[in-house]
C-alpha cells in the first residue's frame, strides 16, 4: 500500500513540476513578433561575442551585456554571435533566438 501511495505522490510531483515549467513558457503574440522582425532589420546592431554563452531560451545574459530597446515590446534585443535574441529586461533571459 506504501508503494502505491509513494508512486502516486511521485507521479503528482512530477506532474506539477511540468504544470509549473509550462507557467514559465513565454508565448510571443505574431504581432510583436512582426514588429521585432521590422525593427530589427531597420535598426542593425553590431554582433558582440559571449564565449561559453549557448543561445537558448531561458539563458541569462551577463549584467555587461547591453540590451536595445524595441518600441511598443516589453522585450530587448541584441545581436550575440550573428544572431538577434529577444531578452525579458527583467530576468536578462533569453525569450526567443532568430536565426
């Protein structure tokens, strides 16, 4: 009976732990999307290096890394080994690779 009790208390915690981690998923409406595309190709950036940095969604950026601006988008950009990635300002985590 224990057994069973453990591998349905295990099973939940898993369960809430995936619930949890899809809470966290950053969605990007089309619109900003769009918006972050145009301005992006308008406004070019010269690409900075971050050695030891994987460009992945959920990876802070260093402190020293300066993030522009996109109007009308609660997100930043920068362009890091020839690619533009969209950071959440407050957490310095990457939201979003172009390629």
């Amino acid at each position: 009976m224990k057994m069973y009790l453990s591998a349905a208390a295990a099973s939940f915690m898993l369960l809430a732990g995936i619930g949890v981690a899809a809470a966290e998923d950053i969605i990007i409406q089309p619109e900003q999307d769009t918006v972050v595309r145009e301005y992006v190709k308008k406004q070019p950036l010269a690409s900075v290096k971050l050695p030891g940095v994987e460009l992945n969604v959920g990876t802070a950026l260093p402190d020293t890394v300066e993030l522009h601006e996109v109007p009308n988008v609660k997100y930043r950009y920068v362009v890091v080994d020839n690619r533009t990635v969209l950071v959440d300002p407050s957490t310095r985590k990457i939201v979003k690779v172009y390629n």
